[in-house]
C-alpha cells in the first residue's frame, strides 16, 4: 500500500477563521513533508518532519502550523491566511527522511481564501 | 531560474511517442523522478532512476539518463489521451527539487 490520505478535500475559509488539515500514512514511513502548490507550478517544501520531530521549516509565515502527532499523522494548523495562501497543499512521505528518498505524494487538499 | 528545467509544453497525436526533456545542475543527485499530476489531483510517482543508472523501462515507460550532460527524459510510448497531465522531472539532495512541470496534451 503506497498511499498517503488527506482531508478535506477541498477546503473554504475567511482571513479570520482557524481550520486544520490533516495527512495520514500506513507505509511505515517516519518522515513527512507539507508542499504548497500555487496554479501552473511545481510545489514548494513547506515542512519536513523526521521521527515525529520539525526538521526543515522553510522559513514559512506563523500563520501555518506544522503538527505531527504520531509517525502516520500529519496536521497544518491554519489561522488568520491571507487570499494569497489559497493554493493545492499536498502531502508526503517517506521512509526516514534520508537523502535521495522517494517520496510519495497525497492528493491534496484544495484551500480557498476568502 | 530554477534548477531543474523542462519545457513547458508537449503536444502529441494519440499513439504516438512522447518524450520529455529535463536538465538538472547538481551531480551530485542521487535519484531523479518523473510524477504525473492530473487536473485537480496530487503527484502520482510514475518512475525514478537512480544516478548511476543509464536506463529504465518500464512498461510504456523508458527513462534515459544521461549524467555527463545531466540530460534526463521521458518516453512514453503508444500515448493514450489519459496520459493527458502535467509531467514534473525533480531531483532528490537533500530535499525534493521540481522542475516547472511539461503539460502533455494528446488529441485524439
């Protein structure tokens, strides 16, 4: 099983409310990461977890909150976004965060901004 | 610029081949990877080939690898319109590097 869960979907919020994001694996796999996907571009690394600890935050606003739970779950907190954070935002994993690791992608999580 | 680069654009007739090109900077890249991305959708992880590696076939899938010129591409063979979808090249050093991604459209 080569899957990796997201949910919602798709997501609408306002500037003011909170919502989170939630990712899950059952590979095994001890890392994962948060993309960002804007239209008509490559994703952008947001944040890598390894081993249930932050190991890259990619100098991304406050506004987003990386948390990992446990080794298969993965949640973006989000308060108070902007129009301009609307995007695809995709989540991976892999098997240890290792260089050179593959990482295989959820089907994303479309948010609006209002 | 970005590191890793593809044209943007691949137009086929259905049942053709399609290739698509990526150029990459660093050598010292130890897996190069072709996803699919279809509209809507999240990456789907077609094929990688690891560096020390000139070739890979995979079903309809050939990757060709060319180091010295750091040259990597993408064959698809007998294209089907569902092959329809953005196509990103990325490498992997110390984090996931994408190429803007090739749309490959197929009229029928």
């Amino acid at each position: 099983d080569t899957e990796v869960t997201q949910t919602p979907k798709h997501l609408v919020m306002g500037m003011t409310n909170k919502k989170s994001l939630k990712c899950e694996q059952h590979m095994g796999h001890r890392a994962m990461y948060w993309y960002k996907q804007k239209a008509k571009k490559p994703p952008e690394l947001m944040f890598v977890y390894s081993y249930e600890k932050l190991s890259i935050n990619e100098s991304v606003p406050s506004r987003f909150s990386p948390e990992c739970p446990n080794s298969s779950l993965l949640n973006l907190h989000l308060h108070a976004l902007q129009p301009e954070d609307s995007a695809l935002y995709l989540c991976a994993s892999s098997q240890g965060g290792g260089v050179g690791e593959t990482q295989y992608f959820g089907p994303g999580t479309r948010l609006l901004v209002l | 610029g970005e590191d890793v680069e593809q044209s943007l654009f691949l137009s086929v007739r259905e049942g053709d081949s399609s290739v698509i090109n990526c150029t990459y900077t660093d050598s010292s890249s130890t897996y190069l990877y072709w996803y699919k991305q279809e509209p809507g959708a999240g990456l789907q992880l077609l094929t990688y080939i690891f560096s020390n590696m000139d070739m890979k076939q995979d079903q309809r899938l050939t990757v060709l690898l060319n180091k010295k010129d750091k040259h990597l591409s993408l064959r698809i063979a007998d294209t089907q319109t569902g092959d329809s979808a953005i196509y990103f090249c990325a490498e992997s050093i110390t984090n996931m590097r994408f190429g803007a991604g090739t749309r490959l459209t197929v009229k029928p």
